[in-house]
C-alpha cells in the first residue's frame, strides 16, 4: 500500500516523525537536570580550606559553613556575602557539623574531641559533652535540627538517636537488619530518611520509629548525602563522580547533574547537600573549597 | 508441500554450513595453519569454519581484523551472559570484559575453553595462591576452585556459590559437634573469621596470625554478657585507632554490626593485622568503583602494593584519606618532582581554590583519559584552567 499511494505514504512519514519529536521532547523533559548555577560561597583571605557541613540558618536567612581543617565555623549572608568567622578563641578542634539551638547558641560536632560541643554566643561559655548511649559512647558524626529536637548520626553503633535538651538519647532508629553503614540523614516530610552508603539504599522512619519500604538506589559509585525534596524527588550525592543525581520515591533515576573537576559545573570530593531556605539546592564542594548554590 | 519445504531448508542449512567450512578451508587456511584452529576443544564458529563472524577478512577497527572489541565481540553471540555477568559481584576480568584472559577463541585442550587447566588459569592472576602451604583445603588442592567459587560474576562477595558459611557448611556437616568447636555457644557462623580456605600451616586450616584474646581462649574478653557492641567493642582495647578515627574522614562505620570487623578478624587472619582477606582486596570490597576506575583507565599511576602506601585506613583530616598532603604523599617515592617541574607547595596558591597547589592539583593517580594521568588534557584544557591569558 505504502508503495502504490504516494499520500499514504506521506501521512505514514508525517505520523512517524511527529511521533519521534514527541518522544525525544519527553525523553529531553525527563532527563534534563532543571538546576542552574547560583552562587558560590567562598571564605575570605585564605578561604576555606575543607568544608564538610553547611548548616542553612532558615530564620535568620544565613548559611554557616563548617571549615573542618581550618577549624572554623564561617558565616554568610542570605545574598552569599562572606560574614565572619568563628574559632571559639581558637578552640575548635576538627568540627564537622553543627545547628544553631531556638535560645541562640550552636551545637557543633567535634570529631577531635568527639563531643558535641554548645557554644553559647552571648555569654562566650564552651560546653563539651560526650554523648553516650545505653553506656557506650556515642561517636557523633552527622547533626541535624528539625521541630526543635536533635538527631545525631551515631557512626559507633550505625543508629540514628534523637536527644533531649541536655543532650540525652531518648529515641533510636536502628537499622533493618543487613544493613551496610550509614553516610548520611535527614529529617523532613516528618521522616527520618537515612542514606545506607554500602547497601546504596535510602531508609524512611515516621515519627513512632516505622520504618517504609527501603528506597534501591541503582546508576550510583559512592554516595555520602542525601536531600528531600519537597516536590517529590530525592537527590544522592555521588562524591566519587562529583555528580548529582534525581531519582523518583521508588528510585527510578529521573536526571543527573554535575561532574568530577574544579569547573562551574563540577564538583571535586564533594561531602553534602541540602536545600536552603529558597529552596535553593547547596553543595558542600570539598575539594574545590567552596559551596555551591543552584537554583532551578 | 509442508514436507518439501522442511527437506529444503534443511537441505539448505547443511548447504550454507558445507559451504562456510569450505570457505575457511579454501580461503583462511591457505595461510593459517589449520593445526592452530583445532584442539580438544573448539569454538563453535569454528568448528562450522565461520571465521568471518569474528573476523573480517578484509579491514577492521581493531587488532586481529577482528568485527568488534573485547567481549562486546563475544557478547554478540554469547546474549544470555552478558545480561547474567552484570549482576552482583563480578569478576574483574569479566567486568573489564576481557574474556580472553581465560578463554582461547579458537580452540584449546581443556574444557570451556579455558587456555590452562582450571587452576593454573586462576593463578595466572592468583600468584599468591599458587604457593604451596604446609595443610590445603582437599579442593583448592585438587585445583577444583569452582566447587566453592563461580568463575564469571556471583551473588556473594569473592565470587563464593553460596554465601560463605553455608557454602563451608554444605559438605563440613559434623563440623558443629567437632572437638575444635566444643563450647561453641551456637550454630556455627563465621567459619572464614578463623579458617583459610585455601591453606595454613596450621591444622584444621586455622590463619596464622591469631587475635591475642582469641589465642589466649579469653572469648569472654569481647563476648561476655556486658561487653560493648558496635566498633565500641574494639575500640575499648585499642584505643590507638580510636584517637585516629577521630578525624573527619575516618573509616569507622556501622550498620548492624561492628564496623571493625569489616575490614579485619576477630580470630585470626593471614597477616599481623588479621586482615580478613589480603590488604587491597579489603580496600576492593567496599571501593569497588575506584578499582574499577582504574583498571580501565587509559592513563593511571603504576600499580603499587598497597593503599596504605598512600591513604590513611583509619582516618584521615585530608581529602581522599591521604597520608600527607598531595606533595608529601606523591614526593616519598616521586623525589625530584616539584622541584624542576610546575612550582607547586604552600606558596604557590590555586587560585580556583585559594588552596596551595599540590601534585593531585594535576594529576590523578587512579585513572584518567589523558597523558600522565593528567585531570584535563595537556594541549591546552589543563593550563588554561589557571592561566586564562594563556
């Protein structure tokens, strides 16, 4: 038929090509990371020498990046101006995440003293406490607030322990059993979601401790963080290909972005990620000693 | 009708395959020796005197006149494996789809192909296993390594058939009531945490090196009802390793069980450190990516014996875990670099970074696509990176 009627054979070549725009428009729409460069955060004079934590001050419209090797905590504005830096009169030792408390004083992580060290501003007073659970010590790693309570990332016992005001555990998320070890958490959608680095899957608690479906996380080398997203997708950081990447609840791959190197659009040993207050996604860029905003 | 068309056909097919070996005898055996073409074993395409579905007798890309690269070329034919040999764990040479490093293409003496029998191919790349020890495990010592291991990808790490205690389990039946297990608390687990299964020079195959309270029977010491869990239980003792995994980046994890153990024993292993298995490969099983990385880089750093040599295990304040930073690493081995080279060290400033530029500035000893494992190429890309009027 195609070859006795000439119109027929145009309509057929007509339905074929509309046919294969359509798909490749789709196919474009659903792999095309919608992220665009921001802005960078950068320390001043001699910079920042390792970032390894960002803590985003949402009432305060501020982000304070932790300088692990330079021992310090550095502030910035809401427009990405440098502010100042913090030292504790020189007395940080290694810290590596922190979260600023509802009476104003912050909560740092200190992997040299592994304590969790509160430091109240006003009345320039250090407290260091050595957390520990069920008579163990507890060695913090990851740290953040959420409703006003804490959750610590206990990288000793792979649990995830919400603490009290004196610093206390008065909640714990263990592990399904088989799990490989924790890189990473977050608290959002009032769910404790933990990132598994070996298993390469994603863990969800509710409030009461219940535990979802564990997310598979596949097209990944070595992740060590995860964000929430609140329109729907969850992002993984790839610290080996400097990558980030988009999946799906389930854990279909929606995008990636970003690649291994020192440029724009690449990252070098990249060690976290989390949204901002503008729902901005921020990048905590290790390795090229900066952090990196975008915006969609 | 029905019947004519089926003697046709077949009549056909045995035309086509006269015809093709036919082919290889008039045509490709003019000039190579048939003798190197047959064996015990021969590859099918072969055999039928196909050399042209593996070769173009012509022109081609690739080395051997050969239609396609490595296994992409095996794969054309051999469809189910490459769907099976991406699963789970796989084996490195198959992951780098270099079949023939155990296969000969056209015809060998020994079964599946293999180019040796079936232990000297795996010692081919196994060298250290090839030595021989005072007491061997009855299979390793009849060369029969794919009783325990499978030879192309598997479900278990070190390729195992099953996983590891219920693969010991499926044959040492008695060995729960064994006099070396009296006092065993409960079922048997962790049979490799004590023995190797290859050799020793210890009986009942137990490892050389033995954790002192292991040795010295005081189980109680780690197992008793109030002990600690977790890396706790460990680090209680060794509180060395504890004050350097209080680093930023360290290796100190836990999911349900004790990160330590992770990586070593807590009985006995091969060397002081009672490693479970032989130092790299205990790197390999959770840095599989990085390995692969660089084995199939183009440009990578030479082999060298250990990680250690350069990373920290424990933990490290530097990227990537380094021992020292990217000049004193790279400069113990590396003397005279930095000195006549790109001035490099902490009064030459990365200006990308504000950071002082260092030999991994440059260059990445795990693999990269370019000359001297450079990050970027050296033409232009890389240089002008920092110097942008360049």
């Amino acid at each position: 038929m195609l070859r006795k009627n000439p119109r027929c054979r145009l309509g057929w070549l007509l339905f074929f090509g509309m046919f294969f725009s359509a798909s490749s428009f789709v196919w474009a729409a659903e792999t095309q990371s919608p992220w665009k460069f921001d802005l960078s955060l950068q320390g001043q004079g001699k910079g920042m020498a390792l970032p390894v934590a960002l803590y985003v001050d949402h009432e305060k419209e501020r982000y304070y990046v932790v300088d692990s090797t330079g021992n310090k905590l550095v502030s910035f504005g809401a427009d990405g101006k440098y502010l100042q830096e913090f030292t504790a009169e020189g007395n940080l030792k290694k810290p590596y995440d922190m979260v600023r408390l509802a009476d104003g004083s912050l909560l740092v992580v200190e992997k040299g003293r592994n304590s969790l060290t509160r430091v109240d501003l006003k009345n320039k007073k250090t407290t260091h406490t050595v957390v520990k659970h069920q008579g163990q010590e507890v060695f913090v790693d990851r740290l953040e607030i959420a409703g006003g309570k804490v959750y610590v990332l206990d990288r000793s016992s792979g649990r995830i322990l919400q603490l009290d005001e004196t610093l206390q555990p008065v909640k714990s998320y263990a592990m399904p059993a088989g799990a490989g070890w924790l890189a990473d958490f977050k608290v959002a959608e009032k769910k404790v979601w933990v990132l598994d680095q070996k298993k390469k899957q994603v863990y969800s608690y509710d409030e009461n401790g219940r535990p979802s479906p564990a997310i598979q996380l596949t097209g990944i080398d070595f992740p060590v963080s995860l964000a929430i997203d609140p329109a729907g997708l969850l992002y993984v950081l790839d610290r080996h290909r400097g990558a980030i990447v988009a999946f799906g609840r389930n854990g279909e791959v929606k995008y990636q972005f970003l690649s291994k190197g020192q440029g724009r659009d690449n990252l070098y040993f990249p060690q976290e990620i989390r949204f901002d207050h503008l729902g901005r996604l921020c990048v905590v860029d290790e390795g090229n000693s900066r952090i990196m905003v975008f915006k969609r | 009708m029905r019947r004519l068309v089926i003697i046709l056909l077949i009549f056909g097919l045995f035309t086509g395959l006269a015809c093709s070996v036919a082919l290889a005898n008039e045509v490709c055996y003019k000039c190579h020796d048939k003798k190197n073409f047959s064996g015990k074993f021969t590859h099918g395409p072969v055999a039928q005197g196909k050399c042209g579905d593996c070769h173009n007798p012509h022109v081609a890309k690739y080395p051997g006149l050969l239609q396609g690269e490595g296994a992409t070329l095996c794969y054309s034919c051999h469809k189910r494996s490459k769907t099976e040999f991406a699963k789970g764990v796989v084996h490195q040479p198959v992951r780098d789809g270099k079949c023939l490093g155990c296969h000969a293409p056209h015809a060998a003496g020994h079964d599946g192909l293999l180019r040796k029998n079936l232990a000297e191919t795996c010692f081919v790349c196994h060298q250290e296993m090839a030595k021989p020890q005072a007491v061997s495990h009855k299979p390793f010592a009849q060369g029969q390594c794919t009783v325990c291991h499978q030879p192309h990808q598997a479900k278990n790490d070190q390729l195992l058939k099953m996983e590891a205690d219920a693969l010991c389990l499926s044959c040492h039946q008695q060995a729960q009531g064994s006099a070396g297990h009296r006092g065993f608390p409960r079922k048997l687990t962790g049979c490799l945490s004590c023995h190797n299964p290859h050799g020793s020079s210890r009986k009942g195959l137990v490892r050389q090196h033995l954790h002192q309270p292991f040795a010295e029977k005081k189980c109680d010491s780690c197992h008793g009802a109030q002990q600690n869990t977790g890396s706790e239980a460990c680090l209680h003792c060794h509180a060395g390793i504890k004050t350097t995994m209080m680093a930023p980046h360290n290796h100190m994890f836990a999911g349900t069980e004790n990160g330590c153990i992770l990586c070593h024993s807590p009985h006995a292993g091969d060397d002081k450190k009672i490693l479970k298995t032989s130092g790299n490969k205990v790197c390999q099983s959770c840095h599989q990516d990085t390995f692969s990385r660089y084995a199939q880089s183009q440009h990578r750093h030479p082999k060298i014996d250990s990680c250690s040599d350069c990373h920290e295990v424990h933990g490290s304040d530097r990227l990537a875990m380094l021992r020292d930073d990217g000049n004193q690493v790279c400069s113990r081995c590396h003397l005279t670099q930095g000195k006549f080279s790109h001035p490099v060290g902490d009064k030459v400033i990365d200006q990308r970074t504000g950071q002082m530029m260092t030999c991994v500035t440059c260059h990445d000893p795990m693999g990269s696509p370019h000359r001297y494992h450079l990050v970027l190429s050296a033409k232009r890309e890389l240089c002008t990176q920092c110097h942008r009027s360049y």
